[in-house]
C-alpha cells in the first residue's frame, strides 16, 4: 500500500512597506465597500506611521460614528480639530455625533460652526433645523427651513432633500419640481418616482401617479412598495379589481404589512371574494393591524356573506361597537 506523503512547502512572507496615504487610501477604499473594521484598522496604522495625519483622524471616527461607538468617534474627531480647525466636515459629522448622545448645545454650536464655514452648503442647515425641530425651536427650524429651500442642491439626493423640506413649507409644486430634477439627473432612481408619484396622488394627478410607479414596477417588478402605492391610487380613482390585483402581488412578496392586508380585505369585499377577504383580515390582525376591532368587524361582514353565521357572531363579539347591531338581532 502506498502512503500518502504531506508536504509543508513554507513559503517566505513577503511584507511590503506602506506609508501612511497608502493606508488612508486603503482605508477609504474598505470604508466604501462596507468593510469598517478593516477601514478602521488600516486608519490605526496610518495614525501609527504618522500621528499629523488629519484625514486619518476624521476618517476613523467617522467609522466609529457609522458603528454607534460614539466616545471613540469623539476622541477622533477632537483630535482632528486640533490638528486642523479649518475642516468643516469634522464640525459636522462631531455635532452629529454630540446630537446623539444628547449633548444639544454642544451640537447646535457644531452645525452652526458649519454653516458659518460653508454658508452654501443646504446640509448644514438641514441639519440645524432638524435639531431645532426636534428641541421644539419650531421658528428656528423654519427659518433654516426656508434657507434650505432658497439654496441649489449640488446633486440629485441634494434635490430630494430639498424636495422633501419644500413639502415640510407646503410647497407641493415646489417638491415636484425638485424631484422631476433629481429624475432628470439621474433616472435611474426609482426613489424620485416613488416620492414624486405620492406627491403627484394627494395633489390630485392620479393619471401622472400611475405614469410614475408604472417606470418603477417595469424597472422593478417586486418592488412590492411600488406596488401597494399603485393599487391606492387605483383604489382612489374606483378601479377596484386593478387595486386589487396590485395589493396581492405586494402581499406575496411582503407578507408583514398589517394595513395592507386589511385594504386588500376591502378591495376582496368589494368584489365579492368573500371567502379570501376573511383571510385577509384574519392576517392583518396576525400581523398586528393597529386596529382590531375594525378588523374583527370587517372580517364578521366577509363571514356572514360567505353564510358562516357562528363564525360571523364571534368576529362581531369582538369587534367593539362597530357590530353591536348585528349582534342584537342575529346573535342573541
């Protein structure tokens, strides 16, 4: 019998030598293929060869930000500073890191040392006035609000954010106009036709809604939220079956939206598919629909057309007031 011989070919290790910008290089190359803790140990080594080394400093703690490690991130940032107080981002991503932790004026002076550096910059007031909002400065956030919405976005995502405070000022044409330009910019964005199409539905386009979500379900045919938006607007322009037909296709790909369950229960009564409605509601109070007794109640008159009388009487038993009068009369 032969035997099987193993051999362990050791092989010499070859180290190459890098410099500090070629770890911060690297280090930014992990950062945007999701590899944080790499890009974190390739910062350390950075800081290691070379401890003057801004970007190094700001880089780390903004990955410490991203992982919720908020003291390590401040320890950077700090150091950051005082290597170089003239780095707007640094001010910026610390006061989000300070707003985070509750340290509120210690944030606001941050976002305000941004503004004042890059007065141009929409972000920075964005984010002023979202932390003015939520400290109940509501005349503060308005005023940066408005700021926001005079400044021209540098891109297509700067355009959405804009669209998005315009819609916060009750600017709907404004809003739209914002996001036709981020569709303009980069159409690929099935985002944009999805916030537009709402904005095109409460303002009463339902045909441009439809032309909308249309782009984004040829695009994307499980995008089960482009879905469930086209059946409402379907639903609000009385084409139920269509309504209909688009919550199921949403459904089977999302089964864990209690509000759409009971819709497509209504859509089911509608069209007289009494046998799946009762389904459907039974799995949007599965899934916890925010109303039960509704629900129960919904589910009793699908029951007591499918003739499940016993059934029906224990939906209504459990569904508050809303089938207190079938009870008295069928029930008792």
């Amino acid at each position: 019998m032969r035997s099987l011989i193993v051999l362990l070919v050791c092989l010499p290790t070859l180290v190459f030598a890098q410099t500090a910008e070629e770890w911060i290089e690297s280090a930014n190359k992990k950062m945007s293929e999701g590899n944080s803790l790499g890009a974190i140990k390739d910062f350390t080594a950075a800081i290691a060869l070379d401890d003057t080394k801004v970007d190094a400093y700001y880089g780390r703690g903004s990955v410490y930000a991203e992982l919720l490690m908020y003291d390590e991130a401040l320890g950077d940032f700090n150091k950051a500073l005082e290597l170089d107080s003239t780095m707007a981002l640094i001010y910026f991503n610390r006061g989000v890191v300070y707003n985070a932790k509750g340290y509120k004026s210690l944030a606001l002076n941050d976002f305000s040392k941004y503004c004042d550096m890059r007065p141009n910059d929409p972000q920075g007031y964005l984010a002023r006035a979202e932390y003015y909002a939520q400290n109940g400065m509501s005349n503060d956030a308005l005023s940066d609000y408005k700021k926001v919405a005079s400044l021209e976005p540098a891109d297509a995502e700067g355009y959405i954010s804009r669209a998005e405070v315009k819609l916060l000022l009750n600017d709907t044409v404004g809003a739209i106009k914002d996001i036709s330009q981020t569709i303009e910019k980069q159409p690929e964005l099935n985002e944009a036709y999805l916030f537009r199409a709402n904005l095109y539905a409460a303002s009463g386009q339902p045909t441009l809604a439809l032309d909308d979500l249309n782009v984004v379900i040829l695009n994307e045919s499980n995008n089960s939220q482009a879905l469930a938006q086209r059946g409402y607007v379907y639903f609000s322009t009385g084409v139920v079956k269509a309504a209909r037909d688009d919550f199921k296709r949403s459904l089977d790909i999302e089964n864990q939206m209690p509000e759409l369950w009971f819709d497509y229960g209504i859509t089911l009564l509608d069209t007289k598919d009494y046998e799946s409605a009762i389904a459907a509601f039974q799995n949007s109070l599965t899934t916890g629909f925010r109303d039960a007794e509704l629900a129960y109640y919904n589910k009793g008159v699908a029951e007591i057309n499918a003739k499940q009388k016993d059934a029906a009487c224990k939906s209504f038993a459990r569904s508050g007031s809303h089938g207190e009068t079938f009870l008295a009369q069928h029930c008792r």
